[in-house]
C-alpha cells in the first residue's frame, strides 16, 4: 500500500479525533517491517513521534533468572504492563515529555528515556509484534489506539530480514537461522493469529 495512501489514512482519523492525540499502532510479526513503515508514516507525516513497544524487553539478566533466555521475544519476556503505562501517558497528552525506551541491537538491551516525545505532537505511532494479543494485558493495549494496522509480509522475505539481521548483529549465519526459523518463527505463529483483528492489512510484496 502507498505510503500516500495510509498518511491520508492517519488525516482522515485525526479529523474524526480532532482536538486530542492520535494513536497509531503497528503489528506484525517479526521481520514484517514494522519499524521501516513507522518511521516513513511518521517522516511523510512530520508531525508524529514514533514509540517503539521493543523498549520493553526484560533485560537480558532478569531472562536468565526467569530461564526465559531462549524465548526472547516472546509475549512473556516483555513488561507488557509498563508498556500499557506509558501507552496511557502517551494517549492522555497532559506532560511537557514524555520519555520512552528503545532497544538497540547492538548490544541486545534497551535503554530507558532514549526517545522524547513532546506533549504538543499530535500523533504517536508505535509497532510491535502482540499489538492484537489476547492475553493480558494486550487487549488493553489494543484499546489505546485509535486504529492498529497488521504488516502482512511473506514468509520467505520475512526469514531473510531475519537473518540477515541476526548476521549483522553477531550471530553465525548458522546460528541466525536457527533463530530466524526456530523462536522467531514460533512467535510470528502467535501474532499471525492476531491478523484479523487489524483495523487495516498493510500488504508488503
């Protein structure tokens, strides 16, 4: 679908909303291009911030005392709540900032208060696989969005962002395929039951 196409979307919504922040979800499973589509919705748009849900992964340390290493990525292995807690202070616009966590790559963690969001933008995008989950508290989260769009993507593209990822980040490229194929692969089974409660199919070829 055309980057113009959903921008006109998000134009159409924030008139229907008009006089309150616009909340944007982004689900899909992993390798989908969740991130890619919502940095470009939100640089085509200009006036979005963009508040990634992958900020909330446990840490690494807290994994292995949960012996939860090997499922990372896994609903269970987010701080779904306090994802949910900053979603209601992203919703109710009433701070100067607000400040959210982003994971980065590079060394497997998030890093608490990396992204400001001002409280005079209008629209907050953010993306993550369990947008549409059903356990909680994910159907809590799906409520505060105004609209939640699922990026369907082939499953043969999918696994090669995978693990061409994995590579780029350390990991052999037999081990990027054991876990592109293996725990992602189990995950992208959990958020593919999801997809028929979007609001919106994003189709990627």
């Amino acid at each position: 679908m055309p980057i113009a196409d959903l921008v006109q979307r998000v134009r159409h919504l924030q008139l229907k909303h008009a006089g309150r922040r616009l909340m944007i979800g982004i689900a899909g499973e992993p390798g989908s291009g969740k991130s890619t589509l919502a940095t470009r919705l939100a640089e085509s748009l200009g006036d979005a911030a963009v508040a990634p849900m992958d900020g909330f992964h446990l840490a690494n340390a807290e994994l292995g005392r949960l012996d939860l290493a090997e499922r990372k990525g896994a609903p269970e292995t987010f701080d779904a709540w306090g994802y949910l807690a900053l979603l209601r202070r992203l919703r109710t616009a009433d701070e100067p900032v607000v400040y959210a966590p982003m994971y980065t790559r590079d060394v497997e963690e998030s890093i608490g208060s990396a992204i400001a969001i001002p409280g005079d933008v209008p629209i907050v995008i953010s993306e993550g696989n369990y947008l549409l989950g059903d356990d909680d508290p994910w159907p809590l989260v799906h409520a505060e969005f105004d609209e939640v769009w699922f990026v369907d993507t082939p499953r043969d593209l999918r696994l090669s962002r995978l693990i061409e990822r994995h590579e780029r980040f350390g990991k052999s490229p037999e081990a990027a395929r054991a876990w592109a194929t293996g725990p992602d692969e189990e995950n992208a089974l959990v958020v593919r039951m999801s997809r028929e409660l979007a609001d919106l199919v994003v189709s990627v070829d």
